[in-house]
C-alpha cells in the first residue's frame, strides 16, 4: 500500500446466532518493523426474535364420509432464536377446527397442532387457516385445507351364522353375502378364527371392495378332513373401512361324524437310494424299486458330493441307458452339486415296467476320493396310478402285476365290500379288505393275457365310504404271441487233444408270434484230475460281516466268497449249476445273487418285508421267498423281477424247502411252533406237525419222506414223519441251531449254531453232533470214531450270543428273528458242489 489511507470493510453477521453480545477481534499483519501485528477489537449486540413455519402448506383431508370426521396433524416450527407465541389460529371453515390454537414454541422447536374436518353433509372443502403469531418473518401464516365428504357405506351381512353337519372327508362350500346399503365404496377384509392348528374353515376372496347398493358373495368352505366325531367352533372375521365400525363375526359350526374315506394313491411315492464312492471315477447303480403303478411323469433328485471342483471333474446321470445330464464342476475342490431330472409319462412307463427303475451316476476319470464326504445320492418321485392302471405290452402265458393304494382318510374302518374286474384276464389280489381308519393297504392287480389282442377292463371297488361307495380303476394292456426258441442240437460235446479247438454251430429258430430277443453266454465248472477231486463245500452267511463264506468239509477251511451283503439272511440256496448263489437281505427286503466265481452281489428282487425263508424251483426260474413280517410266500421270476403272492396269512415264516417235483413247498412258522405244507397249484396250507419249540430252518430227505427241521428254542436236530406228522428227535444239546442242509448221501446234517458259532456235523442214523472228541455211539453201545470238526469258530465278541438270545425270544411274537440275526455267526446253506 502507498503511503495515506486505505479503507478494509468487515462484515459481521447475525445468522445462527441467538440474542446477546458477541466480541472478537481483526488482527492486520504488516510488514511495519515496528507494529507487524494490529489487533481490532469488534462488538456484535444480536438481538433474538422468533421465526415461524409448517410442515406442509396444504393438508388435504380426501374423502370424509358424512357424519365422520377425520383428523390430521400440522406441525409448527419455529426457526427464529427467540420464543415463537402463536396467538390463535383462525379456520375460513366451521367445519374444520384445531388444537390447541394458543401456544408458545422455544427456539429451533415444534408443536404439533391437530387439524379435524368434521363433515355434517355431502360437499366439498376448500378454505384455509390462519396462523398469528409474533414470528418476524410471517406474522400471518396461511395453510389451505382441502377434501370433500360422500355418504359413508353402510354394511349387511347374511346369514348371521353358519351351521353344518358331515362326514369325516366331505366338506361343503357355502355363501355368505355382504351388502353394501350406503353411499359410497364398502372395503372388506376377511379372516377365519379358529381353534387348532387344522383349518377346517376357509373364505374365498380375503378381500372385497363393495360399490354403494351393490352386493358381493364370499365363499366359506367347511372341511370335515380327517376329523373323527367330534364339533368344531370357529367365525368368520370382517374388517371395513366403516370409522369406529368394530369387526363383525359370523359364527361357524362344523358337527363332523366319524366316517371312513376313501382315497386311491394320493400320496406321491418316493424311493431314495444313497451309495458312498471310494474309488477314481466311480460309478454307482441304483435299482430303485417301483411299489406302485405309476400315474405320469417322474422326477430325479441327485445329490453329488465329492471332489467336482473343475470342469473335468464331473457326473454323468443316466437312466436306462439314456443320459439325462451332468453334475459338478462347482468350483470348489471338495462340495456338493444338486440336479432336478424330469422323466415323461411315457419314458418313466417304459422304463418302469418291470418294476425297478435303474438309475446309473458316473464320475468321469478325474474325480478323486480325497474328500471328507463321496457319495451318490438318488431320489425318485412320482405319483402313484390313480385311475388307469396300463399293463403294457405281454407275451401269452406270463404275468405282470400292478399295485396301487387304497388310502382310508377316515376315522373309522373302511369295509371294502368287493374289488372286481370285469375282464378274466385282469385279477386283485385281494376281493374284499377292511381298512382301520388313517391306514392303508396295496392291492395289487396281475395281467394274464391268454389272446394276442388288446385288453382293456375296469376295476370296480365297492365300499362303506357314505360320499364314495365305489371307485373304478381302468385296466389296460395288449397280449402278444410270444416267441418260441428251439435249439439244435441240444448238446455240444466233443473230445479233444490239448492245445486243440474245435468250431461247432448252435443252431437257433423262432417258432413263436414275435421276435425272439436273445443273449449267449457260457457257464463253465472247474473241474479237478477226477469228479471225486472236487472238495464238498458248505455255504454259510454272515449277518455282521456282510459276507458269504465257503467251509471245505473235509478239511473246514474257511474262504470268503462275496462282501458287501446287508444283513444276510439263513436258506442260502445253490442253483443247478453250482455258479450262483441266492440269499434274501432281511433289513433293506432284497433277494441278492451271489456270482460264486467272482463274489458279484447283483440284487434281482426288491420290495420284500423281511424275507427269511428261500427256495429254488427245479429250473431254476423261479424263486419261493418267506417273507417274515409279511406272513406270506412270494414267487419271484428271475429272469424279469415279478412278484406274485402264493400264500398269505402266515405267521413268522422261517425256513422252507421243496420237494423234487417242485409241487409241494414246507415252511417253519418260527413263534407258531408248526411245520406245513403248501400246495403250490392251489395254494393250500397243511399243518403237519405243531408244538415245535422254534422251528428254523428245514430239509427233505433223500426219499423225500420226512424232513429235517432245526428248534432253535429246543436246542434240537427233529425228524418230521411227512405222512403222520410224527416227530423224532435225530440230535439233541445244540446251540440255538439255525442253518441246514444234509450231504449227497442223506446220512450227515451240517448245523449252524447260532451262539457257538460252529458248523456241526450230525450223524443223522447215529443221533448226535461231531465236534472232535470221541464221542459214545448209543446205538450200538460201543464206541464211535467221530467225524472230523468240520469248523468252530470263536465268537467275534463274547456275549454276543446270550444278547441275540434274548433279542430272538423278544420278537419271537411279531417278527422272528431268523439265525443272520446273531451279528456275525454264520447261517448255512446247501451244499454248492
């Protein structure tokens, strides 16, 4: 700055502040030697005063039914710094009034003053308040008030109650009416108030709006379900939008009578089969029973988990041979990946026929098994036929059998009077059932075409059911000619020079209908130096271990044939052949064939309620399964897997066995105490002898004259007379004895004892068991060289025994245990070679 005088303004301001004296000070920095720095002391007096304002200019009230009123609040602030005295607030309109209308406001503060529009009639509102005060800003605040006022509705209601009486499962849909008598829109909501947790009681729609003058009907549907006799309270529940209107109940009463209810397979079927992998690139096959005709479509659910991290490390589904997609590739080295498969009506009908359903998941070469969790996981649901039962296509003298349910959704016991089809080649298995309320039952229908055309019936069933007295299925399927093969010639046979071959030539035709489908394989026998080289061999299976074991009787060597077996079951049979052997899983209801060559475990039946009893036909196609819990005998075809029932009504079938001609079939009805014959053209049942003391497993003599049967209570080897019943004890002092078979010759039993775990040789002429001291000869008074031990075996666990003791006397009553149950002692079968 030039040498004089220079004027600097300063700008002091007031805003913010609240009133009274503010100081401060300018400081000016020179370059003065002498003063660098001049100080200013400055003074600000403020003086405080009020500011007014509203939250909203306008309060717009709507629509205000006539006669009502409607309150909204308008908040007053005061800005300023000073107090804010409102001094009254004037209404253009009588009809609009406030409070309070006097009050004071501190700084930076609000009061809430509420504004009320109290129509007497019909009109419109448009005016405004006036708000006074001493804010320095707006003395004289406006705010505009709008709306306008109609009539209000007015609701009624009819009927003013509900009362019903039904049977368990019938239900009935009934109107309730609400008129609107008033002037403008009637809103309702409605709501059902009820007691427990099953809503019997519905409304149909939960929301209505009502025009003036007009009506609306709601749907009330009461439900009997599955209630048994017994009387239900509840209401009906409507809210308006009437002001000050309480909600209006309607009062609803349900008088249920206890009723059975029937129902044909509505609860969707699912099969679930889980199988843990422990190899590179695993591959796992799920059989997955079909209980039940299928109605349409099925859906897979399939569960991976492993190491699916990387695109290489993946899963191939497949069912039937036809690939339905890929899983993994999740992204992480060890996790899970889920897929939904979709099968249609006609893929699912076709791939089901012969009731399993084979479902294949492959892992592709790269995915290890490092992981904590490697499994496969499968899950099948469909919905069981409900209305058509479709047999398919089938050749002429075979069977094919179809199940469906018979739901009773009641409370009391559904009589089913009569099941019939009106077609011979259509057949229940059952005619006539009684079904106790919340229960259920399968019935099963078996096709037998006897003419190459197609077949179609209905089934009629016939009950007690007061709303449903009878039901029809329809029945479907074709016959077809089947095909005939003959052979020739009907033996190869030829003698060679070693290191020689010889080409010979099978010739094969088809005398049948249709075209005959066919696969060639060659089952071969090892042989030794001479026929008498082979070493006999008893077949024992292990219900702990899993297994199936081999004894050499000459020496008692002990080999093992096959892992992997769940709960192996005793009546292990040999087919003619000598190459397979077949054993029923008791637990998870599987008949299981045993490659004796390889140890291959391939279940061929499925769906068995705890088999124990087992036997072969003469030809070997067909085999009798002794189902325990399900007190009946079922054929199994093993060449297709189908099942049919021979005789039911049994009580804890055990052991069977069958006579050459494979006409009659003996059973063990293990907490019966009997042994009986079955006739297998008729399916008669004869006692032939009672009173036994645990009767377990059985075997005809040479001559097929009497038959050897094991007392697992008794401790006893019997004779059974099969003419007069007449029961001879052959060995006495056994062990819980379970298995059985005899030698070629018919003069040795091999037993199973249970408890000690040993396989005993019994002179059945003699009359007592060969463990391997010398023993006395009774018979003859002088003393006998005993038979070598044939295996004795020191229990896997002491005490075992004693607890599968007291297991076996405990479910003796309902389901006798068969001898696989002493978790880890053998069961014998016949002798395979």
């Amino acid at each position: 700055m030039a040498p004089g005088i220079t004027d600097v303004r300063t700008h002091p301001g007031a805003t913010g502040l609240e009133g009274g004296s503010y100081t401060g000070t300018v400081y000016v920095r020179t370059n003065d030697p002498q003063q660098p720095l001049v100080a200013h002391p400055v003074t600000l007096d403020v003086t405080p005063v009020p500011s007014i304002g509203v939250d909203s200019p306008v309060l717009d009230f709507g629509n205000v039914f006539a006669g009502f009123s409607r309150t909204l609040s308008l908040a007053v602030r005061n800005t300023g710094t000073d107090v804010l005295n409102v001094g009254g607030i004037d209404s253009a309109d009588p009809l609009v009034t406030v409070a309070p209308s006097v009050f004071s406001v501190p700084p930076r503060s609000s009061q809430t003053v509420s504004v009320t529009y109290a129509p007497l009639t019909t009109g419109t509102l448009s005016s405004n308040l006036v708000i006074h005060s001493d804010a320095d800003n707006n003395p004289a605040l406006t705010v505009a008030v709008l709306g306008f006022a109609t009539p209000p509705p007015q609701i009624v209601v009819g009927p003013e109650s509900l009362s019903e009486a039904l049977r368990t499962g019938a239900a009935v849909t009934r109107i309730l009416r609400i008129t609107n008598t008033g002037g403008s829109n009637l809103d309702v909501s409605l709501t059902v108030d009820l007691a427990g947790i099953v809503e019997w009681l519905g409304v149909t729609p939960a929301h209505q709006t009502i025009l003036p003058r007009e009506s609306a009907d709601i749907s009330v549907t009461l439900d009997a379900g599955d209630f048994g006799t017994t009387v239900l309270n509840g209401a009906v529940v409507i809210q308006t939008n009437i002001p000050g209107l309480a909600p209006l109940r309607v009062p609803v009463t349900l008088t249920v009578t206890g009723a059975p209810n029937i129902a044909i397979s509505d609860i969707p079927v699912v099969v679930l089969s889980q199988q843990t992998v422990s190899t590179f690139g695993a591959r796992t096959v799920h059989r997955l029973s079909i209980p039940l005709a299928p109605d349409a479509g099925a859906n897979l659910d399939v569960l991976v988990d492993g190491n699916f991290g990387t695109t290489l490390e993946n899963a191939q589904i497949s069912a039937e041979g036809v690939t339905l997609g890929v899983l993994g590739a999740t992204g992480s080295e060890c996790g899970s990946d889920a897929g939904k498969f979709s099968l249609d009506a006609a893929q699912f009908f076709g791939m089901s026929l012969d009731g399993i359903l084979e479902i294949t998941v492959q892992n592709s070469p790269y995915v290890d098994v490092f992981c904590q969790t490697n499994r496969h996981t499968v899950r099948l649901t469909y919905q069981g036929a409900r209305s058509l039962l479709d047999f398919g296509s089938l050749f002429i003298g075979l069977r094919r059998s179809l199940a469906f349910d018979i739901h009773n959704r009641g409370s009391e016991t559904l009589k089913i009077q009569s099941i019939a089809s009106d077609v011979a080649a259509f057949s229940p298995s059952a005619l006539a059932l009684n079904i106790p309320g919340r229960t259920d039952a399968t019935v099963t229908v078996t096709f037998s075409p006897s003419d190459p055309t197609p077949v179609t019936g209905t089934l009629s069933i016939l009950s007690n059911d007061p709303d449903t007295p009878a039901v029809s299925l329809g029945l479907r399927g074709q016959g077809l000619v089947a095909p005939v093969i003959r052979a020739q010639p009907v033996q190869l046979a030829t003698t060679l020079l070693k290191r020689t071959r010889e080409a010979q030539t099978l010739h094969l035709s088809n005398t049948g209908g249709n075209d005959l489908g066919f696969t060639v394989a060659l089952k071969t026998r090892p042989s030794g130096k001479e026929p008498a080289s082979c070493a006999p061999l008893a077949y024992l299976s292990e219900w702990r271990g899993g297994r199936m074991s081999a004894i050499d009787l000459h020496t008692g060597a002990t080999s093992i044939v096959s892992f992997g077996l769940h709960t192996p079951q005793e009546n292990v049979v040999i087919d003619a052949s000598g190459s397979t052997a077949y054993v029923n899983e008791s637990d998870p209801g599987t008949l299981a064939a045993i490659d004796l060559a390889t140890g291959t475990v391939t279940r061929v039946a499925f769906g068995f309620k705890f088999p124990v009893g087992l036997v072969l036909s003469p030809s070997g196609n067909t085999a009798y399964v002794g189902e325990s819990h399900g007190g009946q005998i079922t054929a199994v075809n093993l060449s297709t897997g189908e099942k049919i029932a021979v005789v039911t009504g049994l009580e804890s079938v055990d052991g069977m066995t069958l006579n050459t001609a494979g006409t009659s079939l003996y059973l063990c009805q293990r907490s019966a105490g009997v042994f009986a014959a079955v006739d297998l053209s008729t399916g008669a049942l004869t006692p032939i002898a009672t009173g036994l003391d645990g009767p377990g497993s059985a075997v005809l003599s040479g001559d097929q004259t009497k038959a050897y049967v094991t007392e697992s209570g008794g401790g006893r080897l019997v004779s059974i007379d099969l003419a007069s019943g007449q029961v001879h004890p052959s060995a006495i002092g056994l062990d819980s004895p379970q298995g059985l078979t005899l030698n070629g010759v018919g003069t040795t039993a091999y037993v199973a004892e249970l408890h000690r775990s040993d396989l005993t040789a019994i002179r059945v002429h003699l009359g007592f068991p060969d463990r391997g001291p010398d023993v006395g000869d009774p018979a003859a008074g002088r003393r006998h060289r005993p038979l070598r031990p044939v295996r004795q075996r020191r229990p896997v666990r002491r005490g075992l025994g004693d607890r599968h003791r007291d297991r076996q006397q405990r479910s003796d009553h309902a389901a006798p245990a068969g001898p696989g149950h002493s978790h880890g002692e053998p069961d014998l079968s016949g002798s395979g070679r």
